[in-house]
C-alpha cells in the first residue's frame, strides 16, 4: 500500500466517510450504522464470524497473563 492510498483512507475514516468513495456518510445517528454508502453502494455489514479470531486471540492473551501472573505470585 502506498501512502497517498493510507493516507487516503486515514482521513476518510476520521471524516467518518465511505472507506470505497469518500463521499457517503457511514452513520445515520450516533448509535445507528447505515447499511451501505448512498453513493456508490458499498455494503458496510460485517461479514459472518467477523470476531471470532479477536475473540480467540483475546482468550489466549489473557489466559496467558493470568497464568503468568499465578507463576510469578502463585510460587
């Protein structure tokens, strides 16, 4: 990826604008996510399973620190 294109990207998601065109709002109110951009189309919904690995690495890192900390306290 170049830097015009992060760049790019950067601004239009703290503009909170369409990742696809840049012009498209991507919030209707505060709390409610359009369903897709206005202008181009682009759907917004995250696809099935989306969080599973957030999910597990978060699992992992922190059964891993409390395992750690059982270690260190524990002996």
């Amino acid at each position: 990826m170049d830097t015009g294109k992060a760049k790019r990207h950067l601004s239009r998601g703290l503009r909170l604008r369409c990742p696809e065109c840049g012009l498209g709002r991507l919030y209707r109110s505060p709390f409610r996510m359009k369903a897709q951009c206005e202008y181009c189309d682009l759907v917004y919904e995250r696809e099935q399973g989306y969080f599973i690995g957030a999910i597990y690495l978060n699992v992992i890192g922190t059964e891993s620190l409390l395992l750690g900390t059982l270690l260190i306290y524990g002996l």
